[in-house]
C-alpha cells in the first residue's frame, strides 16, 4: 500500500511532505484546497456592467482574485478583457454591479485605488521617455513622501531586474522593447502592491523577450507575494503560469476554471474560432 504522509505546521504555514511520486496528484489537489481556504479574497467584481454609448463592453461580468495567485484573462479582440482592468482602476464607466475590495464595496477611483494597494500597467510600455529609469522608478512611487523608503523600494525592485541597475542614469527612450517593459513592471512594484494589474505585457515583444517577460511576473508573484490578474493574448505562456482563468467573448463570461483544465479543453479554440453561440 501507498503511504501519504503529511505533517501540517500551522505555527509557520509550514507543509512537510513525504510521500511517493505516485500519489503526486492526491497531493497536489489537497495542497491546493489547503491554500485556497487559507487564502484572502482580496479583489472582486460582481455583475459589472461597462457601456460605451451604445456599445456594451461588458455585461454581468464577476471576477475575482485571490491573495497570492495569478488569474488570466483571456478571450478575442474586443471581448472586454482590457475593460475588466480599466473598470477595477476606475478607468472605465460603470453602470451598475460592485467592485469589492476585502469584500468591502469601493468606488474605483484611479489614485484611490492605488492608495489600496493596486497598481495597473497599462499595454504599450508606457514609460516616460525622456526620463532616466531612475526618474521612471521615482515617479511610480509617488504615493510615497519618504524619499528613504523610495530607495529601498528602488534597491527591491532592482533584485527583480537586474538588467536595469546599469542602466538607471540612461534616457529610457533608449532602452530597448523588452527592458522597457521590464521598466514598466519595475515601476507599477513601486507602490508595493498587494495586486498588479497587467494588460498585455507580452504585446509586440520578441518570443525570446516574451519568455523572459513571463518568468518575471512569476517570480514577482512569488517573491513578492502579489497578485496578479493578467490580460493576455499569448495564450500557452500566460496559462502556464498561471492558476485559474476567465475566457471572455462579447465582453460576457463564456466559462472560467484552473489553467490546467483549460488547457485540456477545446473550449478556448471554439472562442477564438468564433463557434461559441451568444
């Protein structure tokens, strides 16, 4: 007979673990049910509702996202993915439904919401060109007045990216495509959030630089602890590191469910290929 043994340390949160590879998965899923009771819901949307004019961007949408895990978003052109991102950071009029913050009801403004612990990094590697990436860092901690916790904030970052530490007196005009979305995701860790919203982060970047832009974002959500709901177009490298996930079309929930399952369904291909009925 197979022997699982477990020893549960709830002192530290600490799991010992011995047992035989080929109880794996019995493992696997009791760690996972483990984590997800001990685990906060930070954020939530309840039956939002984004309306452009006449144009209904989204309708009845609920999301939520977790202390400590990655939640994907995934779906076609316009199926309301980026407007899920701009509705939590107040960036989208919403005309009815809830957003929870600690299941407390919040009125999603920009410079609120970051005060709460949520920053956004918008598509297109927006940084400040003309500014050193010194500059750029400094400006993503604006909330902060103590220009001692801006440096030891700035020296934190810097152990995620490296690359950037030579490269914080040049112009960031200069830098190339994946080191300035690598200076994007460094400044939205300024703040020292709780959640980091992320919309395209891989867009018009090389495969190479998309690999290494992905293993970042794991290690930021492991090192840092932070939560991570993440809009993305490149489908098998988001939901490899990622732990649930929301497929959108025409901009309404078709199905949500762990990465894995989805990976093994057909459910994202009839999306995508336009066979899912309205």
């Amino acid at each position: 007979m197979l022997v699982v043994t477990l020893f549960l340390n709830y002192t530290n949160g600490n799991i010992l673990q011995s047992y035989h590879k080929n109880n794996s998965l019995f493992l696997e899923l009791f760690c996972v049910k483990l984590r997800l009771m001990q685990e906060e819901t930070l954020l939530q949307l309840k039956d939002i509702a984004v309306h452009y004019g006449g144009v209904k961007a989204l309708e009845g949408v609920s999301v939520s996202l977790d202390e400590g895990e990655i939640v994907a978003l995934m779906g076609p052109n316009g199926a309301g993915k980026s407007t899920i991102l701009k509705a939590i950071f107040g960036l989208a009029p919403i005309q009815s439904g809830k957003v929870l913050w600690h299941e407390k009801k919040v009125s999603p403004i920009s410079h609120e919401m970051v005060k709460r612990g949520i920053a956004f990094v918008p598509q297109g590697r927006r940084v400040f060109t003309n500014l050193t990436v010194k500059e750029n860092l400094e400006i993503g901690g604006f909330i902060v007045k103590d220009k001692k916790i801006i440096k030891e904030r700035i020296e934190r970052v810097l152990e995620v990216f490296p690359d950037l530490k030579k490269k914080l007196k040049a112009k960031s005009g200069t830098l190339s495509g994946g080191q300035q979305q690598m200076l994007a995701l460094a400044r939205g860790l300024m703040t020292d959030p709780k959640v980091l919203l992320l919309d395209e982060p891989s867009l018009g970047l090389a495969p190479k630089i998309v690999k290494e832009v992905f293993a970042k974002i794991k290690e930021i959500n492991q090192k840092h602890k932070t939560a991570i709901m993440v809009v993305e177009h490149n489908i098998k490298s988001l939901l490899d590191i990622a732990d649930r996930a929301y497929v959108l079309d025409k901009g309404k929930i078709v199905t949500k469910d762990t990465s894995q399952k989805l990976l093994e369904s057909d459910i994202l291909e009839k999306v995508f290929m336009g066979k899912i009925k309205s």
